[in-house]
C-alpha cells in the first residue's frame, strides 16, 4: 500500500488557514470580552456594548447578568430593558420578566404594553392586589385593543379572589365592546377556565362570525390566558391558573395543554460573528441529531450568523430544549 505525503505546499496552505481562523475567532472573542469590560466599568454609559451583548452573546443568562450588573447606569431604559425582558420571558424567567417590564415601564410610563406585561405576570404568580391595581391603569390609560385585554384580565383576578359577579361584568363589557379576535380569544379562553359557558359561547358567537370557527375546534382558544403560556411547558403547578382550574375540578389532557400553547418557529442557538464558530455549533448540533439552519445577517458594518433550529409540526419543542440544555447549549424561543 502506498501512502502519498501531502507537499510542504500544501501543509503551508493549510496552515496559513487554520491561523487565519483561529486570528478572526480570537478577535471575535476579544470584541466581545471589550464590551464587557465597558459595561463592568463604573465610569462608561454601557448602552452600546449591551446593544452589542444582545447581538453577539450565545448565553441569555450572560447577556441578563451584563444587563443586571449595570442597570442604574443605562440612559435607553426603556429599550435595553424591553429587550431584557422579553429575553428572560423566553428563558422561563417570570419573576426577571416581570421585574424588566416595570422598569420599561417606570422608564416610559406610557409604555402601557410594559405595564400589561408586568401585572400579568404577576398574577401568574399567584398575586392577585397589584395585578388589578395595574391592569385598571390599563384599562383606563391605553388605546384600543390592549385596554380591553386589560378589562378582561381584570376580570379575571376578580374571578380568582371569588368576586364572581364583577368578574363576569368584565367580560361582559369587554364582549359588548370590541371586536378584536384576539380580546375575544382572551375571554373565550377565561370564560373556558372558570367554566362560564354563557360568557363562552358569546365568545364564540363572535369568533365564528368574523371568520375564526377552525380555531375554537378543540374547544380550546389560540391565545392563553397569561403571557407565560405562551414560552412553558404545560406545568402550571404553582400558576394562579391552575390554582383555578383546580377550584374548578378540570382535568385537561396533556393535548389539550399543548394546543393551548403557540408553537415558536424556530430555536434559536447562537449568534456568531465568525462563521467557522457558526459551523461548529451546526456540526454540533447535527451530532445531536437535530437539524439546524445557519443564515447570514447583517449587523451595521459586521455580519452575523445565527444559528437556529427550525420547529416543524412533527417536533418535540420542550425535548429540544432539554436535550441542548443537558450539552450546555443556551436557546430560547422565536415567534
């Protein structure tokens, strides 16, 4: 058997490639670590080199500690801390969500959306007092639709605290008043937990009539009740909502949960500014054995590639996650 021996022209070329690689990972690297030395550093306005984290960062717990560690420094509250909280509500992390809305909030007190955010996740937690106080803000202060989603999740804390009457006056109103699928989903999907079939059916009605029969097919709105339903798992063991349902007596199949709960489009893995780290990650994931997707973006002058995992009907969403989170690989969901 012969062996050929690659020339020293070739050794060399392959060489001069891989420094090159490893030159353009390390420079990668270092820019990163730069913007966090700024925002670790006391004396700098960290609001570009979070901007930065939020781009670069592969690790949604790293880019929420560079955010904590610098909070009372940053000039676009509102900004940073919108997008720091929609990160930790990706990441299963309610009680972070709900802490960021309120600064977006208290930075921009007409950010209503924030506010909504805020007491609504509280009320998932079980908190009943500050959510009505918050949600009646809403209700009075924000334009069409959201200050009739407000109503109705106003309406249910008063179910929730036991004020039966008040709380179906709510939906009431908010069915007498809008027309918008999703507050008709909302109270479809209230009037469903606390087992109000004539606020329900009235839900229907509407829905049917503007078109929107196949989705109540089930017998299970689109839209959950609290935004947490939206990113978990169906475990809603210490969530006001299941305390009701409980209240309730419903048992709910582990089917019916999942039709209650939107579906992302894809995982998103990483965001790498070189695209050999980007390859990796996809062999990595390939040996997993789940298929990923590398697209090229453009960030300013720099060009980014993110690594996602397409969600296709056939996917085991919550295995996913599990699965990458047991080989130390940080996800979370887009919608």
């Amino acid at each position: 058997m012969i062996f050929q021996l690659s020339s020293p022209r070739t050794i060399c070329h392959y060489n001069i490639i891989l420094i090159l690689l490893l030159i353009s990972a390390s420079l990668w690297g270092a820019d990163l670590d730069k913007y966090y030395k700024t925002v670790q550093n006391s004396r700098e306005v960290p609001d570009q080199a979070l901007n930065e984290i939020f781009k670069q960062e592969t690790s949604a717990s790293k880019i929420l500690e560079a955010v904590g560690s610098c909070k009372d420094r940053i000039q676009a509250k509102y900004d940073i801390f919108t997008k720091a909280a929609n990160l930790a509500l990706m990441c299963s992390k309610f009680d972070l969500a709900q802490q960021y809305f309120q600064l977006a909030y208290d930075a921009n007190q007409e950010a209503w959306y924030s506010l909504y955010m805020s007491a609504a996740l509280l009320y998932e937690q079980g908190e009943f007092d500050m959510p009505a106080l918050k949600f009646k803000t809403v209700q009075d202060k924000a334009p069409s639709p959201l200050k009739e989603k407000a109503r109705a999740m106003g309406g249910a804390v008063m179910l929730s605290k036991g004020d039966s009457n008040r709380g179906i006056q709510q939906l009431a109103a908010c069915l007498a008043t809008s027309s918008d699928d999703g507050v008709l989903y909302l109270v479809y999907d209230i009037a469903s937990t606390f087992s109000l079939s004539e606020i329900k059916d009235a839900a229907a009605k509407k829905l049917k009539a503007g078109g929107f029969e196949a989705r109540l097919a089930s017998d299970k709105a689109a839209f959950p009740i609290t935004p947490s339903r939206i990113f978990i798992s169906s475990d809603y063991s210490v969530t006001a909502i299941s305390k009701a349902e409980e209240s309730q007596t419903r048992v709910t199949s582990q089917a019916e949960q999942d039709a209650s709960v939107r579906r992302p489009v894809a995982i998103q893995v990483g965001s790498f500014g070189n695209e050999a780290n980007a390859r990796n990650m996809e062999k990595k994931l390939k040996g997993l054995g789940i298929k990923p997707a590398v697209n090229a973006v453009k960030s300013g002058d720099k060009t980014l590639y993110k690594v996602t995992v397409p969600v296709d009907a056939d996917m085991d969403v919550n295995n996913t996650v599990l699965l990458l989170k047991d080989n130390g690989i940080e996800s979370y969901y887009v919608f």
